[in-house]
C-alpha cells in the first residue's frame, strides 16, 4: 500500500485557495482562476507558464501534484 495520500489538484476546476496552497503556485491563485475565466479551461500542465507572474516559476514537484 502506498503511504502517498497526496490528492491531485485539477487546475481547472480548483478554487483559488487551493491553488494558492499548492507548492509554487502560493499567491498565484487569483490569477490562474482569472486565466481560466478569460480563455477556458486548461489543455496542459505546460500553460501555467502562460499565467501572468507564473512563467517559469513552476517546478516540477508542483506539476506533479496538478491534474487537468
């Protein structure tokens, strides 16, 4: 049995503060709700990067903790 419990959060439908409580995305909640609003839903983990203030700030141990 796996001892990892970590539940993935989908970036689509999360609220901003659970994203907010996701490794380098702390303070980004508001604006990745924003981007979702304003051009749809996300198609890859990769468009985070598109994200005002988030462009290149997210790290592979956040990416694996997301889900679309």
């Amino acid at each position: 049995m796996s001892e990892d419990h970590t539940q993935l959060v989908n970036i689509n439908t999360a609220s901003q503060d659970a994203l907010d409580a996701v490794g380098s995305l702390a303070g980004h909640g508001y604006e990745i709700v924003r981007y979702r609003e304003e051009r749809g839903g996300f198609t890859a983990l990769r468009q985070l990067d598109e994200v005002p203030g988030l462009s290149g700030k997210v790290d592979d141990a956040t990416r694996a903790c997301l889900t679309l």
